[in-house]
C-alpha cells in the first residue's frame, strides 16, 4: 500500500491493479461472491482479462486482496486486548467490539471472503495465517497477566490464544451470517468465554478473582 505522504506519480500498475479492486468492491456490494464474473470486473476498471490475472491468480485471491486494510483493524484490536493498564473486562469487551464493529462496516466483503475461503486453498492458508499473526500478542497478555498474579497457571499461552483466535473466527462468521442470536447475545457469550478462559472467574467489575 502506498503512503499518503508519497509525492511520486503512482505507476501505471499500481493504478491498474488499484482500479480492478474498486471494480471488485462494487460488484462485490451489488452481487456477491457467487455471482462475481471476472469479465464484468474486467469491463468496470477498463482493463483487460489478462491484466487481471497478472495481479491475482483467481477471483478468490483478488478478494483476499481487498480485505487486506481491514488486517489494520484486527491489529488496533489487538492493541486494546494488550493495554493491561484497563480491567479485564473492559479490554476484552472493547477488543470483541472491534471485532464485530469491523463486520458490520464490511459485511459484504467477509460474506465474500468466507464463500472464497471455502472454494480454495490457498485462500484458506491466507485467512489462517492472518489469524496466527495475532498469537504472539494474546500469547504475551496472557503470559503477562499470569507473572502479575492476575491470571491462573494452565495451558501453554500460545496454545490458548490459538484457541482463543479460533472461537474469534467462528464468531466474526456467525455474526456476518447471521443467525438466532443478536449482537449483544453474541458478545456477553464471547466476553464469558475470553474471561473465563484466560482468567478463571471474573468479578463484577472486571477483576479477575480467580
């Protein structure tokens, strides 16, 4: 991704590729993944077939590609997940907030994203290696939380945020497709679960009481 701050003329493939993702967005917004047509996209960015496939291998890495800034967003999540100044409750809380927050303002794009994860492998390799990009940083809230005291002995740091991840992934899923319970239902199940997990029980104001 360029820099805002870079005063060079963009160079022609840089504006191609960038035109065959805000063709990609908008015919991603008006018809899905399942009906996502390379010639279409090709038309609407005004290049041509080939051009396409010199960037991406096929439409399910063109939208891996799109989702790339929302990597952004699971970082700053992460970020209030490690700011052990604030009470358990309040980090974790805030961090499933983002979570869901980045949903709801990319609904379409993670629909797309799960239905390209599930039709190729490579993509799959791309989601999970974003998702274990985020285990250092709940591995070292854990560590850290179990050197203060705060946080009980247990398994190996790394293999809890592992599973701690997994359950987010299942979550961000259920909650861009929809299902019986609502947003809120959703986050005091997840919160319970990321306390209780990594702190054992948890008072009524975010202090762990394990």
């Amino acid at each position: 991704m360029r820099s805002p701050t870079d005063r060079r003329q963009p160079q022609k493939s840089d504006l191609r590729r960038s035109a065959i993702l805000e063709a990609l967005d908008v015919h991603l917004r008006e018809s899905g993944f399942d009906g996502l047509n390379i010639a279409d996209v090709t038309r609407r960015a005004g290049v041509t077939r080939s051009a396409f496939y010199f960037y991406f291998e096929n439409k399910s890495a063109a939208v891996a590609a799109l989702l790339e800034p929302m990597y952004d967003d699971g970082f700053l999540a992460g970020d209030i997940l490690a700011d052990t100044a604030q009470p358990p409750r309040r980090r974790i809380r805030a961090m499933l907030e983002a979570l869901l927050d980045t949903v709801d303002e990319h609904r379409y794009l993670l629909a797309a994203m799960l239905d390209a994860r599930s039709a190729s492998a490579s993509i799959r390799r791309v989601w999970d290696d974003a998702r274990e990009s985020f285990v250092p940083t709940v591995a070292g809230v854990i560590t850290a939380e179990r050197a203060s005291g705060r946080a009980p002995a247990g398994p190996a740091a790394d293999v809890l945020a592992g599973m701690l991840l997994e359950f987010n992934d299942r979550l961000l899923e259920r909650h861009t497709v929809g299902g019986s319970l609502t947003r809120a239902q959703l986050l005091e199940g997840a919160e319970t679960i990321w306390l209780r997990t990594i702190y054992g029980t948890v008072g009524d104001h975010g202090e762990a009481t394990s």
